[in-house]
C-alpha cells in the first residue's frame, strides 16, 4: 500500500477456514509488514455479478495501520506471519479471533457478539469508545482506557486531505450509510444548491477528497463523519433506519460528546447544525499502536509519563448495557432506571441522606451459557460449509472455536468495577446507556435534577433538591425611606436552580380599596441565570398617592413580587416579612410563603418630597 493509501496490489484471498467467525468469501486479510491486517470487505452480487463490496469506511483499517507503520519504521516486513492479526477500524469485534490485537475496534451493535468474550484472550490495546469497553468489560475483558477510531489518525497520515480542504466544492455533502443508501431513495440532494450525495463504494480516495472538500457533512456514514470529524469539517449524525445506534454513540462518546444529539433526518440536521468538535487525545491512541506484533519495541503501557490504566465501570452500566444489547431492557426500561433509581440516589448523596441500595436483577448465567454455546455451534456450523476441499482445516476451526466460545461475563461481585459514588454512577449511566434521552421533555424539577446529574454537579444538585417541590418565596431583608419614595431590598428564590426568570415586579395593593401599584425590577440577565436573587427596589410615592387618589386608599399597602418565567408562566407571591422565611440568612429555606404580606406603612413625613 502506498502512503497515499492506494493498495499497491492485493493480498492472497484467504480461505475461509483461516477466518474464524467469517462465514461468507471475501477478501478480508492485507499484510501489512509481514502481519495480517482484518478489513471487512465481503463478495456481494450486485446488478446480477458478484464482486467484492469495498465500501469505504471498512477498508480504512489496513490502510491506517500500515501508514502508521511506515511513518515509524519504514520498509518493515517480517519474514514469518504471525498467527495473531490486527483487527483496527470498524465494528469487527466479533470477527476477533483468539488473541488477536485489538487497536481501535468497536462493538457492532445489530450482530450477536457471543465470540466476544474474556476466554478469547484478546489483546485488546483500544477501542473505539467508552460503549464497546464498557460492554467488553460486562464480558470478562479488559480494556485499557484508550478510545479513538484510528481513521481520526488519517490527517496527519495522509497531507493531502489537509491541501484538499483548501478546495472545498460541496456546500452539502449527505454521507449514508451503504444499507440506507440501497434500501430506498431516502437521501435526495439538490446539486443545484451546491449538495452531493457520498457514494461510500467509490475509489478510496475519491470518497476521502469528496469529505475533505465539503462544506459540512450529514449522513448516517460512520466514517464519513469521522474523516469530517478529524478534518475540523462541520458534521451531524443523522440516525440510520438499517444500523444499531450502538456504533454511533460509541464513537461520540470516545470523542467527549456522549450527550450530542442525532438528528432524526437530514432537514433536521441542517436544522441543528453541527454537533460540538471532537475531544480527543490522539497521541495517546496513535502510543497504543501495537509496535510490538513488528518487533519494533515491547509493548507499550503508557504515554507522556502516564499509564493508560484499565477502564473501569459501575456494574449497572455493564449489566444494562449487556443486557439492553440482547434486548431484555427496553429504552423505556432504561430510562426508568435512570430517573426512579440513579437520579434520586445522586440527590441523596448530595444532600447528605441515606443513599437506598442499589439492587441488581440477576444474571442468568444458565441462560447466558446455552445461548452463547448455542451461537457458537452455528457459527461453526456455517464456516464448515464452505467447500469441501476445506473441510479438514475448517473441522479443526470449529473445534478451537467451540473451546474458545466458553462464556465468561463478569462476575457479580467483580473487584474491579468504578467506585459506587452514587452521582458518577448516575452520570456514567447518562452518557452510555441513556444518552438518547431527552431532559426537556421532563418536569421542571426533574429536569433541573437530570440536567446536574449528568453534569457531575454535586454542590447545585443539593441546592436543586432543596428547591424540589417548593413555590417561589420573596423575603424582605430591609426597608428604607429615600427622595422620591422608599427603597425595598429583598430576597427572591425561585423554584428552579437555573433560574428562568424573565420580568420580575412588585405590586402593592392599598388595603381597604381596590388601588394597586405595579413596579418593575430592572432587568438583569441574572435573573435569568440565578435561583436565589438580592434585589433593591424603589417604590415611587408619587405612584401610590396617584393610585391613593383614583381608586382610594390610605397608608398602608400590602407588597407582593410577580415573577414571570421563561415560557410567559406568571405568578404573585406575598412578601414575606424578615426572618420568617429564612432566605436571607442561608437560601433554600422556608416551607411556604406566608397567608399575608408584609405591609408598607406609607409616612409622608418620612419621605422627602
């Protein structure tokens, strides 16, 4: 392979029996320095003639690992193949065989996975995100923390897709996946208004210079918005009628955007816009390259002075994820754990309350045992159908296989699962096994909890599940006479630690009449942002003696605060006089704003004029 990437020539088309779990012919190996390199690349019949699918994005492991090879030592080649291969982009982990390296590899999410388990001994040095290690990990395997897809790696591998985008053509480009692209004209682009449609089977680099010379990317291409990603190229995910979800949140969450929203078409991505950049480390990735299967150095266990230590997870997130994936839980199931369970455990925790524990559903282990056994002796079964010249050699696959199959998940009482801080659980839960859900569409308080949960902030959560359930308050802190009138000073909490707050007013009512005076608090953007707000106001006098003298009254008015919320919700709340409520003193406090007022008492004298 060249260092542009073009295949110099292809490799021997391996034979079935030398495959493992691949059941179908293709050309699935490249040497790469003398070691075999997995890409996914089956034989398909399209338009009546059968030839090899080549989409791009499952072509790019070979490629990204040899030009990783190249730019450390050039021209290495072993003279024996090694048994164990290298197995990098794509969602190929169930096509691992035993102890095959594992560097960047992804969990697929619509296939069983069975073979994916610690009994294969796999070598695993990263993997795609923070979903596939967490479900490895449910399966007895450890995972070094160390996420990325190497395809982000293909900038500073390739220079010319850096010079491409100098160049970009393509206002819009639609990236779909090859299934959404063949199951039916879903995807129409208006060449006109400057958009292409991405044919993921085009020549390898004419797909990457179609990326790189585009505008902003939206698709249901993995790769593609990966390529996009790693280029700085705007891009959304737009969600995939053929494809598991699965990959897609694996791959943001590895790149520190486990919340981004997947657009649900492509006018909806134009709508929402590019998702947050990638945040990622790829000198740690580009470090865990295994150098080693080439002899070059030992293994490698850190980078920069520091270990790339073992990924650790809370064992609900491993057992829902696991369990979610051979659907026993359904989303609704998920999100119920989530806001009935983990949520008001973080408030707990936050607020110094007994935390209520934690309880597991079992693990079927007999259940999990047959079908893994079950999966397995299929899977054989079809690999020994492939010819019967290979009958022999696929006979012995089948029973290295059967004895590799042998299921190893996690046990129950697994020392090395992530400390059970209630609030990390909760937000560990969020980002990988609920990062689909929609807060907005909660009540207010629950979104306030669910919003602080996920964003690890204990300090606010207490604070928020003070505020749970109770009105807003409006407490007086002092009173004063001044030119003109009298200056209010006092304390507003509203119910919701965001604030939201949009107008605020006091209205004084003259007892005895029907005369009412309403002053407005200048604005401030505060009140929008805060939930516990110190305000002076000054009531006019010449507004009460004009209220006074129209509708009557003497010299007392009862003062109440008008707060009006973000979506125009309106509501009076009686000033409440000092030291009743507590709010000065400490926020968050009182129960309930009293039945009456307090009441300004209106001496003339007092007021200079």
């Amino acid at each position: 392979m060249s260092r542009s990437g073009v295949p110099r020539a292809h490799a021997p088309r391996p034979r079935s029996g030398t495959l493992g779990p691949v059941d179908e012919p293709g050309d699935y190996l490249r040497r790469v320095g003398g070691v075999h390199a997995f890409q996914w690349n089956p034989l398909r019949e399209v338009d009546g003639e059968t030839q090899l699918l080549n989409n791009f994005g499952d072509l790019l492991g070979p490629v990204v690992v040899e030009l990783v090879l190249e730019s450390i030592a050039p021209g290495t080649r072993l003279e024996q193949t090694p048994e164990r291969r290298v197995v990098s982009v794509g969602s190929v982990m169930h096509f691992a065989r035993p102890r095959d390296v594992v560097w960047g590899t992804g969990i697929n999410g619509k296939v069983t996975n069975a073979r994916v388990h610690g009994e294969r001994k796999l070598d695993v040095r990263a993997v795609r995100g923070p979903l596939s290690a967490a479900y490895m990990t449910a399966r007895g395997i450890d995972v070094p923390e160390v996420y990325g897809d190497p395809a982000m790696l293909l900038p500073m591998l390739m220079p010319e897709l850096s010079l491409w985008t100098r160049h970009q053509v393509t206002d819009l480009l639609v990236a779909p996946n090859l299934n959404d692209l063949r199951s039916g004209p879903s995807w129409p682009v208006d060449p006109e208004a400057g958009q292409r449609l991405l044919v993921p089977t085009d020549p390898l680099r004419t797909v990457l210079r179609t990326i790189a010379q585009s505008r902003f990317v939206v698709g249901s291409s993995l790769h593609a918005v990966i390529i996009a990603d790693a280029l700085g190229i705007p891009a959304r995910f737009v969600a995939s009628a053929n494809e598991s979800v699965f990959k897609y949140r694996d791959y943001l969450a590895g790149t520190g955007r486990p919340l981004a929203r997947i657009a649900d078409s492509v006018d909806q991505a134009l709508e929402l816009g590019p998702h947050e950049p990638p945040v990622i480390d790829l000198e740690r990735l580009l470090a865990a390259f295994p150098r080693d299967v080439w002899a070059l150095d030992s293994r490698q266990t850190g980078w920069a002075g520091r270990e790339f230590g073992v990924a650790r997870f809370p064992r609900v997130v491993t057992s829902d994820l696991l369990r979610a994936t051979r659907d026993e839980l359904s989303a609704d199931d998920l999100r119920a754990r989530w806001l009935e369970q983990l949520v008001p455990r973080a408030v707990s925790a936050a607020t110094g309350a007994e935390v209520a524990p934690l309880v597991l559903e079992p693990t079927d282990r007999a259940t999990e045992d047959q079908a893994t056994a079950n999966q397995a002796t299929a899977d054989d079964a079809t690999a020994d159908e492939a010819s019967a010249d290979e009958a022999s050699a696929d006979e012995a696959q089948a029973d290295d296989a059967q004895a590799d199959d042998a299921p190893a998940l996690a046990s129950d009482d697994a020392s090395d699962e992530a400390p059970d801080d209630p609030l990390e659980v909760a937000a560990t839960y969020r980002a990988l096994v609920v990062p689909g859900l929609d807060t907005t569409t909660l009540e207010d308080d629950q979104r306030d909890l669910a919003e602080l949960v996920q964003r690890r902030d204990a300090a606010r959560l207490a604070v928020a599940a003070r505020l749970h359930g109770r009105p807003a308050a409006a407490e007086l802190r002092a009173q004063r006479p001044a030119a003109g009138g009298w200056v209010l000073s006092l304390t507003v909490q509203v119910p919701h630690v965001r604030g939201g707050i949009d107008e605020l007013a006091l209205v004084l009512r003259a007892q005895g009449s029907d005369a009412r005076v309403v002053v407005p608090v200048p604005r401030s953007p505060f009140h929008a942002r805060q939930w516990h707000l110190d305000v002076d106001v000054l009531v006019p006098r010449h507004a009460l003696e004009s209220a006074a003298s129209t509708d009557g009254g003497g010299d007392r008015w009862d003062v109440h605060v008008l707060l009006v919320e973000g979506l125009g919700t309106r509501s009076e709340v009686p000033l409440a006089p000092r030291g009743t409520l507590g709010l000065v003193m400490s926020g968050a406090g009182g129960e309930a704003p009293p039945p009456t007022a307090w009441t300004l008492h209106v001496d003339p004298t007092a007021v200079p004029a």
